[in-house]
C-alpha cells in the first residue's frame, strides 16, 4: 500500500471495528432474505466499507462510497456482487439522506 494512502486505510479499518455491530446490523436489514453469514467474504467486506464511508466518515461523497464499492464488487466479487453491492449501500444513503 503506497504510504500515501495508509493514513486513511487505516480510519477506514478502525472505523468499521468501532461499528461492526452496527455495519453489519444495516446489512442485515438491506439484504433480506440473505443471512450475512451466506455472502461472499468479499461482498461482506466491501458492504462494510461502504457502510462505514456512508455513515461514519463525513468527508466521502455518498456516492463516491458507493461507486468506489461497486468497483471493488466487479473486480473481486461474483457475477452479481456488483448489482447487489449497489442495492444494500443505495438503501443505506437513502435512509441517512436528509429530508426535505
């Protein structure tokens, strides 16, 4: 990992250890039907990130997250982590985006 990038890998994993209880709570929730114990470790991983960008890291874009996840998804995951990755975090900005 290029030494420029490190500072905000590792917020990036201290934060989704501070709220995995939550993170993975909100996955639940979005991915009926599917226990989090049946996803792909690296769907799993990938939905925590983008979680944790989406709620507990202010400075990303919502959709910065989610395309960022989405990337992720296509290059590591299954044929179908993509669509699916975008669902559950799409939920996730809905939910938290203010209203009006």
């Amino acid at each position: 990992m290029s030494g420029r990038y490190r500072p905000y890998a590792l917020k990036l994993v201290d934060t989704v250890d501070e709220h995995l209880r939550e993170i993975d709570a909100l996955i639940q929730e979005y991915s009926a039907n599917w226990r989090l114990e049946r996803l792909s470790v690296v769907d799993r991983n990938v939905l925590r990130i983008g979680v944790a960008e989406l709620r507990w890291i202010k400075d990303v874009p919502p959709g910065a997250a989610i395309h960022e996840a989405m990337r992720l998804a296509t290059r590591y995951g299954g044929d179908e982590s993509t669509g699916f990755v975008n669902a559950i975090l799409d939920a996730v900005r809905k939910e938290d985006a203010p209203t009006g």
